[in-house]
C-alpha cells in the first residue's frame, strides 16, 4: 500500500503570524484556505509538490471553541513551528486494522470538510487527530477520496527533500511498525526527541523542527 506525506502542519497563535514565519523561511507566502468549525481552527496553504502541501493552522476567534476544544491549542500557544503532519492512505481502514495489531492506536475515521478560498468544497476521511502517538511524532493518516486534493490549486513553495523522527528509545511496538509498513520518513536515535523536515526550493533549503525542540 501507497503511504506519502500529505501535509505538514505550522501551529502559531495568529494565523498572520504564522503566514510571515513561513514567508521568511521559504520566501513564499501562504494563501489563505479556510475555517474547519469542527476544530475552531482557520489555515492558509503553500503546495510541496503534486499531492503535499503546507498548512499554517491557527485558533479562529471567530468560531465557537468545540467540545474537545481547538484543535492543537497546547501548540498554537507555544509559538510558531511544526506541530503535526498527515500520510495519505489509499485504504484508511486496512492501515488502521494494522497498526492496531501492533499496538498503535489512531482512534475512529472520521469525517471533514472546509471551504476553499474559491469557494469550493472539500472534503476527506481521517482519523482522529486529537490522537497523537509516540507524543506527536507520529502522523494522523488522511483520504481525499474523489475531493481534488488542495495542493492542485496552491503556488508552489518547493518540495519535502527529507524528513527524520529523531527519539530517545525506539520500541519493539515502533520497530514493528517500520519494519512492516512503509512509510515516508526515517527514524532515528536522538536523546532529544525532534523531527527535522528539509524544504528545499530554488532561493532556499530550510529545516523545521517540532515545537517542543529544546
């Protein structure tokens, strides 16, 4: 089965703010995207290629704070930085079932959907990300489904040239999961755990790293 990124997510408090820390580090700015209600979040989006994108995400004053409350709020508040990513997975349940045998758990498929900027509506499949494993470091899966994917319609600021998971002990529960699933990034020792993702275009090759980085 397929596995890729599908998009890299920048929490920051203000979505303003957040547009000019990503306009700094590659040179190009993010258009604005959408609110999701469900999450109490609004976001604007660079394309990284044909099918992966980046995505500014921010509270939305506008909208009421959900149940569960803002998506990422513990994030958004520490700053501006890498908070969380999405694998695109042609088959949700199927990757799902496997990573719950080896004693990972995403949680239940669930449903979203936002408006584009152009006015069009978008929708796709994900599973729960309020459900973080291995502390955030490892992604929530997401399906398009027939939803055009949005990196079609965004100005292209370069594409993903590496990324490394850097933790301090790899479990036998996470080596499995490497081992038998291919996935789009590597894993690595580091006493501090971090994930480092090189973006490289034509002005600049720029590393961002997690939030919680010491």
């Amino acid at each position: 089965m397929t596995h890729q990124i599908d998009h890299i997510i920048i929490t920051t408090p203000k979505l303003e703010t957040g547009m000019d820390w990503v306009e700094e580090r590659l040179h190009y700015r993010p258009i604005l995207g959408g609110k999701h209600p469900n999450w109490g979040t609004h976001n604007a989006l660079l394309g990284l290629g044909e099918r992966c994108y980046l995505e500014v995400l921010a509270p939305d004053p506008s909208l009421p704070t959900p149940q569960r409350g803002r998506w990422l709020a513990d994030y958004c508040a520490l700053g501006t930085g890498w908070a969380s990513w999405a694998v695109a997975s042609s088959n949700l349940s199927k990757t799902i079932q496997e990573l719950v045998s080896i004693g990972t758990e995403l949680g239940t498929i669930q449903g979203g959907s936002r408006m584009s900027a152009g006015g069009s509506l978008l929708e796709w499949q994900l599973t729960d990300p309020y459900i973080l494993p291995w502390d955030g470091y490892f992604p929530f899966l997401i399906d398009w489904g027939s939803s055009p994917h949005p990196a079609s319609a965004l100005p292209q600021a370069g594409v993903i040239s590496d990324i490394q998971v850097m933790l301090p002990q790899i479990t036998q529960e996470q080596t499995h999961i490497l081992h038998n699933i291919d996935w789009p990034f590597a894993v690595g020792y580091h006493p501090e755990p971090n994930v480092h993702i090189t973006i490289r275009n034509h002005k600049s090759t720029s590393k961002l790293l997690h939030l919680n980085a010491k």
